[in-house]
C-alpha cells in the first residue's frame, strides 16, 4: 500500500503539523500558488486546501476541507480514506520540518533537554534538520489523547 503524502496551504499550518506527528510526509507551503500546486501534484502529493482557488488543477488530488479546526479536518482524511491512523506510524516525523527522526541517547541530547527530563526519559528522538528534541512525557500523552478523541468521532 503507498502511503498518501500531503502539501497544504496556508489555511492548514496546524493540520499539516498533526499530520506530520501522525507519520504522513506534508509540506507546508503558505505562499502555495497554482505553479507549486502543479508541482506538488506531479511530485505524487496530495494538496490540501480550505479554498476553492485551485478548483480544476488536481483531477481528484486536490482536497477542499470544510472544517475550521485541525481536529475536525484530520477527521474528514479519516473519512474520505486519505489517511488512517492505528498508531504505527505517529511520532516519527518533526512537526516543524517533515524529517524523519533519529533514535537518540540521553547522553546525546543532554545538552538539549531540561535536567529533570534527562534524568527521568530513556527515549528520545532528535531532528537531523532542526536539532529539536522529542521524549515522551506529558506533551506527548496529550498528543495522544487528542488523537484518541478524533478516532472516536470517526467511530
């Protein structure tokens, strides 16, 4: 199965970020015009938008959201079976660049992290792009919670 790969446009920061974290490869582009649509569509990505601006380009690969809320919006790709999520795949992409993690060790990132986070996380993952680090403690249980609650609206 191919796995579907996003662009959206700049009505849709917060929903490419939650993509991003539930592992679908998405580019962001705010400035998108119908030249980086065409593009996006010949590179095999879908592109999402909450406007009608590029009606016509995408034969069936341009998505027009009708939710105001990222929440609601990854619940309409749940329901037009652009995405799925079961877990697999989530956390492994940072959400502010779109690259793949990189398993990293406390020693690695202790420099990086708070002291009290060093001391008490064994996993981390790091960006190669962006040198951000992530560990699962409190902000990611509330990730997980969220997406908990969009599931059970697709029910």
């Amino acid at each position: 199965m191919s796995v579907t790969r996003f662009a959206a446009d700049r009505m849709l920061g917060r929903t490419a970020k939650w993509l991003r974290i539930l592992g679908y490869d998405t580019v962001f582009d705010p400035g998108m015009d119908e030249s980086a649509v065409r593009g996006y569509l010949k590179e095999g990505r879908t592109v999402l938008t909450k406007g009608k601006r590029f009606s016509g380009l995408g034969c069936g690969k341009v998505i027009f959201l009708k939710s105001d809320l990222a929440a609601d919006q990854i619940e309409e790709l749940i329901r037009k079976g652009l995405i799925r999520v079961d877990g697999s795949e989530g956390f492994g992409l940072c959400s502010t660049c779109n690259v793949r993690l990189d398993k990293a060790t406390p020693s690695e990132v202790r420099e990086s992290v708070p002291e009290y986070v060093y001391h008490t996380h064994l996993e981390f993952r790091r960006c190669p792009s962006c040198g951000r680090v992530y560990w699962p403690g409190t902000h990611y249980r509330n990730m997980v919670s969220t997406v908990r609650k969009i599931l059970s609206g697709v029910g």
